[in-house]
C-alpha cells in the first residue's frame, strides 16, 4: 500500500473534505441527469417552479405527490433529512428543495446534454 497517499489523506482539512464532497456529487449530477425524482405537494409554489425549471430544461423527471400517495412520505423522509416540499434526487443523491435546484441552473449544471468537458 502506498503510505504517502495514506499520509496526504490524513492532512485533508474539514473544509478540503466538503469542497470534495461538493465537487464529487456535481460530477454526478453532470454526468446523467436521466434519473431525477421529486417529492411535491399540492398548493406548493415551490415545488411548480421545480417542476417547470426542470421542464423547460427538457429533463424528464418522477414526480411523487405525497397527498395522492402518502407512503412516499415515510420514504422521502428515510431518502432525506430534508423536511420541505419539494424534496429533489438526481441520481439518487439528494439534492434539496427548489433553492438548491435553482443554485444548479445558476452554476449551469443543469441540462438534458452530458457535458463533454468536466471541471
């Protein structure tokens, strides 16, 4: 085993450790975005601007409405510690609520496309 890769993992910092975090799900998130789940409600304005974000972006997604089918409640909540509506997932990574989707848009690392170049 290489001990100089095991010694230059220790010395990473809590802040080096999120960066990474950070930039490994975008990663995943760029590289497919064939399997986006979103968890809504009705009357939640929030989760119609998700829903029409995603749509205009030509990304097909799984919609669960948790009035219609409350056992996607119990599942949400065992995906997440995300308590809003809506609750996003791309890949099974959970994204958060609408904020956090819109901050995607905005770092444009939302699209039907699978870039050919990542950061």
């Amino acid at each position: 085993m290489d001990t100089d890769y095991i010694n230059k993992a220790k010395t990473i910092t809590t802040f080096e450790k999120a960066e990474l975090k950070e930039r490994l799900l975008m990663n995943v998130l760029r590289l497919d975005m064939n399997n986006i789940e979103i968890y809504t409600r009705p009357g939640c304005g929030y989760c119609t601007h998700a829903k029409r974000l995603l749509t205009s972006k030509d990304l097909a997604f799984t919609e669960y409405d948790v009035y219609q089918h409350p056992e996607k409640i119990s599942e949400m909540r065992s995906r997440t510690k995300g308590r809003t509506y809506p609750q996003l997932f791309i890949n099974d990574q959970a994204v958060g609520g609408f904020e956090n989707l819109l901050q995607l848009e905005k770092q444009n690392r939302l699209s039907s496309e699978t870039p050919n170049e990542t950061k």
